[in-house]
C-alpha cells in the first residue's frame, strides 16, 4: 500500500513538472513570436514615423487591439517614443521615435532573423544532394517551338 501512495505521489510530481517545461516551452514560443512582431513593427516605425496605427496594423495584418499591445509594450520597454503631431487641431495623430535602445533591438533582431533565416537554408540546402543536383542535370530540357507562339 505505501509503494502504491510513493508511486502516486511521484507521478504527480511528475505531471507537475511536465505541465511547468509546457508553460516555459510555450512562453519561450510566445518570446520568438513576440520578437518577430516588435521587430517587424520597429522596421515599419523607422521608415515612416508618422504612420498611424490603423495603416500599420493594415501593413503588418495586425489587428488594431494587438497592434496597440505591442506599441504599448515598446513604449514601455524604451525601445520607442510616442509623441503628438503640434500643429494638428485634433491632437490624435502621432509620430513614434525609435529612442537608441530601440536602434539597437531593431539591429539585434535583424541579426538574430538573418541568422535563423541562414540557418534555414543550410538545412534546405543540405537536403538537397549531390544526387538530386546530378539528377536534375541528366534530364533532358524541353526547347519551347517559337513557331506556335
């Protein structure tokens, strides 16, 4: 009976720690994808600061709501700044500045997308074989017949 309860007890601390490398495995998930974002909204932001936020959610195919998270989150990470437009009458237009530490993200994550990009295609390109390459180079190209066009 006591081996039955010791055994119980370790499968729960088991499923415990499983269910905790689940939530760190899907939170690093969401990091990746979150980078992804604030690095694509960065690069829009550094080409047209005057962009509103209905255009680049259009850009991005963000909706406004996540669109206005990840402003936010950059705003308060001190990556960007938000400041209105002073001549507009009805100051709700603005323009967001990448401050310094935003600069550098926006290149850390380029380097870091370059890199995962490079990556993906050393493992395509290691795919594909000298056979497959040989292959293609036995088949005969088909000529087009200029006449028939």
């Amino acid at each position: 009976m006591l081996i039955i309860q010791a055994i119980l007890i370790l499968f729960n601390k088991i499923k415990l720690y499983c269910s905790k490398f689940e939530l760190y495995v899907h939170y690093l998930n969401n990091m990746k994808k979150n980078n992804q974002d604030h690095f694509e909204i960065l690069r829009k932001i550094s080409k047209k600061p005057q962009v509103s936020q209905r255009e680049l959610a259009e850009e991005l195919g963000f909706s406004l709501g996540k669109l206005n998270y990840c402003i936010k989150e950059l705003q308060s990470k001190g990556l960007i700044k938000i400041r209105n437009f002073k001549k507009n009458k009805k100051k709700i237009n603005y323009f967001y500045i990448l401050t310094p530490q935003g600069i550098s993200s926006k290149t850390k994550l380029a380097i870091n997308f370059m890199k995962k990009k490079m990556k993906e295609y050393d493992e395509l390109k290691a795919e594909i074989n000298d056979e497959d390459i040989s292959e293609l180079n036995i088949q005969p190209t088909k000529k087009i017949d200029h006449t028939l066009l």
